[in-house]
C-alpha cells in the first residue's frame, strides 16, 4: 500500500504550529485538513488525554458557533499521537488564511471558566476523562509559545 499523506511528513524536524495536511475534492468543492501540532513530536511529552479530550469539546463548540466560520466547519478532533489536533473547513485555504481562527479558538480556550459544553453522561461517552484547569494551560502554552508571532516555520511542513 501507498503510504498516506501525513506519514511522510518528517515529524523529527515538524514544530508546533498550523499546517496545511491535504486538500481534497468533495465534488466540486475542496476541504481543508489542517495540522494544528501542538508540541514537537518525539521531543515533548504528548497531551495527556483528559486535556486533549476537553479541549476537543470547547474547540468544536468554539468552531461551530463562530459567526464567519461555523458554516466551513467539517471537524475538529484529537490526533491519535496526542501532539495536536486536526480541523477540517470548507474551502481552498492555506495556513495564514486560519491564524486568526486559531488564535481565536485557543483563546477562548485558555480562558474558558464554567461546565465543559457535552461532558455530560448523556453527551459523551467518556464524559469523565476531562481536565479543563490542565486544558487551560496546554492552550495558553500554544498561544504564547506559537501563535503569537508565528512565522513561515510554523506554517509550513519542514522538508
């Protein structure tokens, strides 16, 4: 078998930061799947699963009440390596063309207080496994640490 898109990316040499995954047709549409990494693969530790699983609720949430993008939203979910995450929209778009959105979203994350929107038995089939204080910080980290001020190299896959 062919090897898949996201396997070839040199994860030794891949940063925190928004990347352009793939493109793909959807008739005569495109969709974009975007590499939200989050911390260095194989360098940092991986998000451990009740933060990533809170912040997959609160981004989702975020992502599909946002008033300019709640109508591009395909998903928004955990990797399964814990680095980061992936966001799919609707639309032929590159990394810069979703900074805002991003920032936007994380900073609504850190800064998040109240019930985590579905950790609810009825909700969510592991409605436990949340930790929005360590949730709160992982984002916070993100945004300090890459978003403000990103740059080409979190931008765009290393070679």
């Amino acid at each position: 078998m062919e090897k898949i898109a996201s396997f070839t990316v040199n994860h030794l040499k891949l940063l925190p930061g928004i990347y352009v995954s793939r493109k793909d047709r959807v008739g005569k549409e495109i969709v974009t799947t975007f590499d939200i990494r989050m911390t260095a693969p194989n360098r940092e530790p991986v998000i451990n699963t009740a933060e990533i699983h809170t912040i997959e609720h609160l981004g989702a949430t975020f992502l599909r009440n946002h008033p300019a993008w709640k109508d591009k939203v395909i998903y928004f979910g955990p990797m399964g390596c814990r680095t980061g995450f992936y966001m799919i929209l609707a639309g032929d778009l590159e990394s810069k063309d979703v900074v805002d959105l991003v920032t936007e979203m994380f900073t609504f994350i850190s800064e998040y207080k109240g019930e985590v929107p579905g950790a609810a038995p009825r909700d969510c089939g592991n409605y436990l496994d949340m930790n929005l204080p360590l949730a709160k910080i992982v984002a916070k980290r993100f945004l300090e640490n890459t978003l403000k001020d990103i740059d080409e190299t979190h931008l765009i896959y290393p070679e």
